[in-house]
C-alpha cells in the first residue's frame, strides 16, 4: 500500500467519523430531556412525570417515530397523607394511629369511670365553703 492510497483511506475515514458526529448532532439537538417523580393520576387522569403531563407531552408526536429511553434515577418520595380529624401526617391511607390511640384511651376511660361509681356532682361541694378559693381576675395594669 504507497503513500496516497493509505492518505486515501485514511481521508474516508475522517469523512465517515465526520459524517457520524454530524449525524449525532442532529440527533442531540432533536433530544428532548424530561426528569422528575413519576405520578399517578395527573390532573387529566394519565401519568406525570415532575410538572409534565406525560400524555399532553407525548401528543406533540403523535404520527413520529419515537425512540424513548427510560432511566430510573432513583425512589420518589412517597405521598403523605393527612389525618382529617387530628392532622397527623401518614405514609399511606388508613386508620389514624394517634385518633385510634384516642379513642381506645376514651374507650377505657368511660368503662373505668362506670366500673367506679361517679359520685353525686353535689356530694363534692364542700357544706361550709372553706375548701373554695374563689380567685378575681387580676387586672394586667
Ligand atoms: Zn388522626
């Protein structure tokens, strides 16, 4: 092989790498680039993707051919979710574990309180008065 043909050669190959980068280029810029937590429902019903709508985003290809590449780039948060009654926040939907300790605190109150026998309001008033410190408001001045 002289000189010109490996020159030749050499200058083919050039042009073909030339060729591909142009080509990647091309692609890069026609690339587009999404990232965020991945939800389910959107406000339209279909998946999210961040602040994305994923079904809104992909209808601006309908009738292209589309390579899509996906990467999981990690865990979501998970949701949290907010007692109606006390705002206790929770990881999933379910019974309120703070309201449930209530109520089971209740429950067992009510039954000690009728186990004992509740003594007349009026037995525990004192008959001369002593025991009763009656205390005015204090003015702030
Ligand atoms: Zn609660």
């Amino acid at each position: 092989m002289d000189q010109a043909e490996l020159r030749r050669q050499l200058r083919e190959q050039l042009d073909e790498t030339q060729r591909e980068q142009a080509r990647l280029a091309t692609l890069r810029k026609r690339m587009q680039y999404e990232q965020g937590d991945l939800s389910y429902p959107s406000e339209t019903g279909g998946w999210q993707l961040g602040d994305v709508d994923l079904g809104e985003y992909l209808a601006r290809y309908w009738g292209k051919r589309l390579v899509l590449i996906i990467t999981p780039a990690g865990d979501a948060p998970t949701p949290m979710y907010t007692c109606g009654v006390c705002g206790f926040v929770m990881n999933e939907v379910g019974e309120c574990p703070r309201c449930k300790l209530q109520a089971i605190e209740f429950e067992r109150e009510m039954q000690q309180q009728q186990a004992e026998r509740t003594p007349d309001v009026f037995e525990q008033v004192p008959n001369d008065h002593s025991e009763i410190n009656c205390v005015a408001p204090q003015s702030q001045n």
